[in-house]
C-alpha cells in the first residue's frame, strides 16, 4: 500500500502543471491565434501539495512557495477583488426593482442597482436547438416618463412607462445582427414593486 506522500505529491503535481503548460500554450499561440484560454485550476494544486509537505515533514517554509508558484491560484487571487465587486454591484443588497416580461416562448428579467448598473438576463424555452439564454449589463439612468438603459455594448433602451405597474420597451438604433438575440422591442415590463420613475 503506497504511502500518503507518493500520492499526494503527483496528484498536488497535477493542477499547477496543467495550469502552467496551458498558460504557456496560450502565449505561444496568441502570436499567430485568437480565442484560447487558459486552463487554470485555483487552490486544489496547493492543497495537496502542503498535505505533502507537512506528511513528510519537509521544512515549513516550503509550504509558501507552493502557494506562490501556482499561477492558477495568483490568477484567482488575483481576480478576486473584482470577483466581489461585481458580485455585490448586482447583488440583492443593491437591488433596486426587478422587472419581468415574456413574449412567445421568450422570457426576460431586468433587474436595476443602486449603482446605476442594470443585468438583463433572457430565456427561450424551446423544444428545438437554439440559443436557451443569454444575459447583459450595462448603465441606466432615471428620465421624466421611465427609465433609460444602455448596454455596455451600445444598445440604447428607453422603457416608458405606461401604466402604474408596467413599462413599454422602446429599441433605438439598427439592431446589428450578431445582437438581434439582445432585442425586447415592443415587451412590456412589469416590476415585482412599485417603483418611483
């Protein structure tokens, strides 16, 4: 029966190496192409390898290096005061209203923040292949008959409100195609409360 540290050094090995040699494979194909991600793999790595550390009695200050030297673990350190910002920026704590609307078999959930930030997610139930969801974010902002939004990715949207409890949904501008997925022109919406325009 092999011993606790001969499997915990190869199994530790695994994520960093993987992480490592993908990020390296990256570098080198992003000169000639686009559109490849790394594959890192955060935290598992450095765990089992400070297991190993500690089962074979290997000095402590070891133990460090390990965390250090996995790119997969830095990396998501690294991102992870961003992570938390965008977390909170579209939590429920900041959440202002949320919105919701159906045309056909597809369906829409706005929500706004207090942040000016509004996340826009649409479903399709369907039966066939195709597209099942998709989702947006972007900036609002409060106008004298509703409620404004533009997409980060330019789409202007005025929601007016016609009603106490429901808002027309009004698209400027061509839709290009790659985004006419994006499009509730013509929905109307209506807030799970009331909301003061």
């Amino acid at each position: 029966m092999p011993k606790w540290g001969e499997l915990l050094l190869p199994l530790g090995l695994v994520c960093p190496l993987v992480s490592w040699l993908t990020v390296i494979y990256g570098l080198l194909r992003a000169r000639t192409e686009r559109g490849y991600s790394a594959v890192l793999i955060p935290i598992v790595g450095p765990t089992l390898l400070t297991a190993f550390v500690i089962v074979e009695g290997h000095p402590s200050w070891v133990i460090p290096i390990v965390w250090v030297l996995d790119i997969g673990t830095v990396a998501f350190v690294a991102v992870l005061p961003a992570l938390f910002v965008d977390w909170w920026t579209y939590s429920k704590f900041t959440q202002l209203v949320s919105m919701q609307g159906h045309s056909g078999h597809e369906q829409v959930h706005l929500t706004l923040h207090k942040s000016k930030r509004y996340c826009l997610k649409k479903s399709w139930n369907r039966r066939d292949l195709g597209i099942i969801g998709l989702g947006e974010s972007g900036h609002f902002s409060v106008a004298e008959d509703g409620v404004v939004l533009i997409a980060d990715f330019g789409l202007y949207r005025h929601l007016k409100q016609t009603g106490p409890t429901t808002y027309s949904v009004q698209e400027k501008g061509k839709q290009a195609p790659e985004r006419r997925n994006h499009s509730i022109d013509g929905w109307t919406l209506t807030p799970d409360r009331e909301f003061q325009v």
